[in-house]
C-alpha cells in the first residue's frame, strides 16, 4: 500500500441507479478490512447518505459540508462523524452534507460558488483539504450530485483520483455517463493544480441478469463495445471488458429496493447474484487500486481475500531492545500497518541477567537442543522454567506490571518508577 490515499467520487447521470446505497457498502467493507476511510456526502441538494450510517452511530454531528463551506473553517474534524460497523477494527468517519433543520435548504441555496471561487479562493482550499484527506485517509468516497452541476464538478473533476460510474441498461444513461466521463478527463487537463489521469471505474446497477437472458446478453455487448476506452485505461492487457461487467455488475434485486439498506451487512457478501457479492467485488477492486484485474478473473474469491488480508500481512508490533547505559534497558515499542496511524512509546528499566542465567540459557540454546538426553532434560527443566521467570520479569518491567499492553499514547513505566523516562 502507497503512503498517499486514493480520493473516489462515485457519480451517476441520471437517478435510481443506487449509487448511494452503493457508497455505503463499499465503505463499511473497506472499514470493515481495516483500511481507513473517509465518506462524504456531496450530494447536497438531495443528500440521504447519513440514513445509511446512522444506526450505527452514537450521535451524529450537527454540521456537515455546507456548515464547514459557510463558514470558511479550517478544522474540517470538527465535523466528522464516527460509524462503527459490527466487528470492525477502525470506524468509517464521515462528514454529512449539514445540519438538516428547516434553515438547511436556504443555507445551502445560499452558498454562491463562483464568488466562493473568485474571492475567497475555494479551489485552493479544496485542493489543500484533498492533500490532507489523502494523507490522513486510504480511502476518501465522495457522493455526488447527479447531471451535470457545480458540484457534480468538484466532485467529477477535481477531487477525485477514479471516478466510480453507475449507469442503468437504458441508452440515456449510458450516453450522459459517457459524456460526464469525457469532459471531466478534458477538464481536468485545464486544472491549476498537477493531476495524473482521471480512471473511470463504469459499475452497470440495478442490471436484471436472471429472467431477461437474451435482453442482458445484448445490453452487456452494447456496455463492453461502448465502455472499453474506459476499462483499457487500467485493466490489465488480457482482460476484456465483458469478463469485467460480469464481475462487477450491480443486480436488481426489489427487496432492497425498500429503504436504506446495508446488503454486505445484513445479507452477507456470499452467494453469487446477490447485491453483498457484487458491490464486495467492486470494493476489492478499489482497494487494490484497480491492479490485479487478470488475478480477479482468473480467481475472484482470491482476489477479494487478498485485499481483505493486506491490512494484517502489514501491520507490524515491534519491540526492540538495547542498552540505554550500564545495567540499564531500553525497549522501544511501536506499531504500524494499513489502517493505523504509526504510534511508538519508549521505556527504560534496569534489568539484571546474572552470570549464571547467561551460562545455563548458552547451555539450553547450543547444547541440550541439539542432543537432549539423560539427564539433560531434568537439568533443562529446570532452565525451562528460569526462562519463564525471565520472561514475566521483561514483561512487568516494559509494562509497568499490568495484564495487558498500554495505550501506546500513554508510555509504559519501568518497574522502579525512578527509573521511568517517557519518550514518545
């Protein structure tokens, strides 16, 4: 994984494609895997991503987006609201798109983007929240007005690094998805600020694949002829659009059709043809970056373990040992990883390891392991159970004593509390 997050507006033309119900999903899985992410509901004048988050959060913030561009503020955590998923190691952060009391729509008809732009200099100051969102965050998915907007072209232009399009089987939605697609990578070439190339990432919805056969035959032909400038930008040389669309194609299914509903959550990400199954595909996509895509036909459940395990395969707890000054030791402690900010704490203790305990630990490692017998393994019980007693004395001693490891934002004491220096 790079130190710099991935921003993804996720758009849609037209309406009814569940491009917010799709948002949601993707970031309670990728939450749900440990990466840190960051959710924005952009879609101001219709906004309905917090209906998604709101059973499992405690309190939600009072403000959001419009509030934060109102009042030109420089603390954008003011307004982040904490979700907690079940069994999730990290919590999603998001920030809703305001204070929804009966000022909310005047407020946010009130924000005058080109004055916002010209005198207060608003591109800047989204281009220095982008930066710090892509520091402090692996993911960032942004919500997005549909058609074409004001919004719509901060969310589609320049904020994000992929563009996430959902689309519906009708040549409507299929022609303005297009166009969004190519006036944003033209625009995006006109920005004051340095951008690499803007991928496209096209995700059929609400496709009825299992009575209709013939009907979804023809409209996946139409979607890979129409769309492959799209999936050649990233996908790798012998994947072909269609085995994509396949993959990564939303299905309609009526029931959760019905409300704000969380499929990978309350239905499981399991059985194929299921909503959880497919949008679990799309966000191991985008966790991977968009590499990987021949290992994704190839073996899709690979695939989705693998962005599933990148989190633990990195992250590491380290404790490393050193002389601090005569009969003193130093233990520094850190941990790091995916999804984790690094944090390390220091201590210092006095320890004693006589003459005698380095004498029978040499004996135990070159001697009595490589030929253990009579009456080794008496003597080498006895060593057995010194080692032990080493053991727990370095733990109370980097631990202060306690059953479990200290907050690393609190250092660890040393057993004399003399001797306790706290180096964070």
């Amino acid at each position: 994984m790079t130190s710099s997050g991935t921003v993804i507006t996720f758009y849609s033309y037209k309406g009814g494609t569940g491009r917010t119900m799709a948002l949601a999903n993707v970031g309670a899985l990728l939450s749900n895997w440990g990466y840190r992410v960051l959710c924005l509901d952009w879609d101001l004048e219709a906004p309905g991503l917090h209906l998604y988050f709101e059973r499992w959060s405690q309190a939600f913030n009072a403000q959001g987006l419009v509030e934060f561009i109102d009042a030109r503020d420089d603390d954008w955590r003011n307004y982040v609201t904490e979700v907690w998923f079940p069994g999730a190691p990290i919590s999603l952060h998001f920030i809703p798109a305001g204070r929804f009391d009966e000022t909310y729509v005047q407020r946010m008809q009130g924000l005058d983007w080109p004055l916002l732009y010209e005198k207060y200099d608003l591109g800047s100051r989204l281009e220095s929240l982008r930066e710090e969102w892509k520091e402090e965050y692996d993911f960032v998915l942004i919500d997005s007005r549909t058609g074409v907007t004001d919004i719509g072209g901060i969310c589609t232009i320049q904020m994000p690094d992929q563009l996430v399009l959902l689309f519906t089987a009708n040549h409507q939605s299929l022609g303005g998805t297009l166009e969004v697609a190519k006036r944003a990578a033209e625009q995006r070439n006109h920005l004051p600020f340095d951008r690499a190339g803007l991928s496209c990432v096209p995700v059929p919805s609400r496709f009825e694949g299992l009575v209709e056969m013939d009907l979804k035959k023809e409209w996946l032909d139409i979607f890979a002829d129409r769309l492959e400038p799209l999936y050649r930008a990233w996908a790798d040389q012998e994947v072909f659009p269609r085995q994509l669309l396949d993959l990564v194609r939303i299905p309609y299914v009526a029931y959760w059709s019905f409300g704000e509903k969380m499929p990978v959550l309350d239905e499981g990400t399991k059985a194929p043809e299921t909503i959880g199954f497919a949008i679990e595909t799309l966000a191991a996509l985008l966790a991977h970056r968009l590499a990987g895509t021949a290992l994704l036909v190839r073996n899709r459940d690979e695939f989705v373990d693998t962005a599933r395990q990148v989190n633990a395969t990195e992250t590491t707890l380290r404790l490393v040992q050193s002389a601090a000054a005569e009969d003193l030791h130093r233990v520094e402690i850190s941990f790091e990883g995916q999804g984790t900010v690094r944090q390390s704490t220091t201590s210092i203790f006095p320890f004693l390891f006589s003459e005698d305990d380095q004498r029978d630990l040499r004996w135990y490692l070159e001697d009595y392991l490589q030929a253990p017998e009579e009456p080794a393994p008496r003597i080498a019980a006895r060593v057995e159970r010194r080692i032990s007693e080493i053991g727990a004395e370095l733990f109370n001693a980097i631990f202060n004593g306690r059953r479990r490891p200290p907050s690393l934002g609190d250092a660890p004491c040393a057993a004399q509390r003399d001797s306790c220096q706290d180096r964070d």
